[in-house]
C-alpha cells in the first residue's frame, strides 16, 4: 500500500533522456496519509499466466497501448522480474480509494505501491534508493510517495539517473499540517503529465527561469519545514504553484489545469491570509483542478470554509494528515484469490 504526495515545490518539465524522467529542478513534498487516500497493489507470479496482467480499480489495461506509463510500468515490472531471476508472468490487482487521473497523484501512489509489493514479492530486499529510482521511472512524482513525512527529490545530475532520487527530510509527526483537499472535479485531464512536462519546457519562454528559481524554492521550503515556519513555507508553496501554472499557460499549445473556481479559492486564501495578518493557509494546485490547502490543525475549520463557499456546500473535502510512507498490508487486504485471478 502507498499514498500521493503533494508536492510545495513542484517538478514541472523533464529532460528528454526516454524512460528516465529526469527532472530540471529538485522538488519537496508532503507524503499523504493512508486513512485519507491510498492505493493498494497485490502481485502474484504464476507460471500457468501466458501475458503480465495488470488491472486497476477493476479494469482490464491494455498492456501494449503505447500510454507511456503504462510502458514504462511493463518495463520496470521486467526489470524487476529479471534481476530475481523469476520466469513466470505477473498477476498486477490494484485499487485507489480515489479517483484516478484526476490530478490527484494516483499514478505516484499506484507506482509506490506496485514497487513495494514487487520489492516483496520478488524478496528483492532493494534499498529505499534503489526503489525510489525505479518509482521515478514509472512516474516521476510517484518517487517521493516511497517516503513518509516531509520529503525531496533530489535533481541529481548524471545522465544515467542514478543521483536522482528521493528522501527523507523530516518524519511525518514533525510538523502536524494537514492537506485539506476540494474535490472540484474528478473528470480526467486533458493534457498527461507526461506530455505536458516535454512541451513546456520546449516551447515556455518563462520555463527558463523555473529551473533556478524552483532549486531555490526546495532549499527555502527544506530551511522552513526544519524550523517550523509556516509563514515562509506558505509563501513559497504557492508561488511555487502560481509559477509552474504559469509557464504551463505560457508553453505552446497552453495547457490549463487550474479553472476559475480554483483561482477563487486561492484568492479566499489571501483574503484569509490578510485577515489573520499571517499566513495561516497555504493553496497548492497539481496537474489538475482539486484545490490543495496546507494548514495547521487550529486552521483546519477556516481552511474548510474557503473550500465550502467557493465550490459548494455538497462538493467532497478529504482531510489528510502527513503520512508513515508505503508498507505491506496483511493478507486481508489481498487482490488476488488463489487461482490467480482479480478480487473485483
Ligand atoms: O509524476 P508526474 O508525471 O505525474 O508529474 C507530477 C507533476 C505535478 O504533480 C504537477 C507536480 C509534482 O511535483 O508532483
């Protein structure tokens, strides 16, 4: 089992080097809690299977359909498989207890937790590096999910990858924010990711001061958490947000993933902000149109009501405390029966 993380810092724009998702700048995260969100993966190698399967919340997936992701999950499933020298074929089940594609990060939750269950049920024993690199290879956020707690990517700088990877900066119970999220909409996205982070670094004329001002925004967002100071994290989260939105906008085609509703939202945080005379909230917004706002425990009500007034009092609000990371869950929890076929 394995969480999203939602990133202060965000990682926007990926060198072209295929299959490796190497990132411009580093990036820091906050691993959600598993009562809030999470997704389940079971795995079972049988040698009477003809194809890998993979399922996800109930469907079929079509292994060979060119998706990227699903690509670069076949081949790190090889990879995995070769280097313990297994033979047999894989049975995949996975389940999100959220909506997938929707800007949630169900593809770095369902990459943490396909790598973890492989970790086990190959007994690889991988270290966490090791395991975050082949996270990040299967989608590049999903690396910071194979850490609870307060976490960074780091950019690295060799081609092969290797100095890329995630870790801890600071245990979830250091800091008790919460990431109270505004489900606006659970249609998927237009734009993947995985294209939107090769146009616009190629076609944003702003895109070229992200890289330098985002390393910048990870060692200032790092210093605020190590010393608990919300005001400055505050500031950084969403000008971090606000700037990777906007080379977005500004790449070629455009790509709009914040909508109108999620600027009033964030325009209900300044006004709070302004009113409290500090910050008291932070918003922060992903590939997708779901308001984020981090906050502190004695916060969580006004940060509640923002969500409430702009996008309706019927719309769903999930609270996530920081999460331990990824880890085995008991037999109970199993997807697969024993002749090797989905529990639906
Ligand atoms: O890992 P990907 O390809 O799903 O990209 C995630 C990008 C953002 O969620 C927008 C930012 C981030 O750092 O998580």
């Amino acid at each position: 089992m394995a969480t999203p993380n939602i990133a202060l810092v965000k990682y926007w724009g990926r060198k072209s080097v295929p299959g490796l998702n190497l990132p411009y700048n580093s990036s820091v995260s906050i691993t959600l809690h598993e009562d809030a969100l999470n997704t389940k993966t079971s795995v079972a190698f049988d040698p009477s299977l003809k194809n890998d399967l993979v399922y996800i919340d109930g469907k079929a997936q079509n292994t060979r359909s060119g998706d990227e992701k699903v690509q670069s999950m076949m081949n790190i499933i090889g990879e995995m498989r070769a280097l313990a020298g297994m033979r047999d074929r894989a049975i995949i089940v996975s389940r999100n207890t959220f909506p997938s594609g929707s800007g949630l990060a169900s593809s770095a939750a369902g990459a943490a937790a396909l790598i973890t269950a492989l970790n086990s049920a190959l007994s690889l024993n991988l270290n966490n590096r090791d395991l975050s690199i082949l996270a990040r290879r299967i989608s590049g956020s999903a690396c910071r999910s194979m850490f609870g707690g307060f976490v960074k990517w780091r950019k690295g700088a060799r081609k092969d990858g290797r100095d890329s990877y995630a870790e801890q900066i600071a245990p979830p119970d250091h800091w008790r924010l919460l990431d109270i999220i505004g489900i606006s909409s659970v249609s998927r996205k237009k734009v993947s990711s995985s294209t939107g982070h090769i146009i616009t670094p190629r076609t944003s004329v702003l895109y070229n001061s992200r890289p330098r001002f985002s390393e910048g925004n990870a060692e200032g967002v790092i210093k605020a958490i190590l010393e608990k100071d919300f005001e400055r994290l505050a500031e950084i989260t969403m000008r971090d947000s606000n700037n990777m939105h906007a080379t977005m906008l500004d790449g070629w085609p455009p790509i709009r993933y914040m909508d109108d509703r999620g600027w009033s939202v964030a325009e209900a945080v300044m006004d709070a902000n302004e009113r409290f005379g500090k910050n008291i909230i932070a918003y922060t917004f992903d590939a997708g149109p779901n308001p984020h706002l981090i906050t502190m425990p004695k916060y969580k009500k006004e940060a509640e009501d923002i969500l409430r007034d702009v996008l309706g009092d019927r719309s769903r609000i999930i609270v996530s405390r920081i999460g331990d990371g990824p880890r085995r869950v008991g037999n109970e929890y199993r997807l697969i029966d024993g002749s090797s076929h989905p529990i639906l």
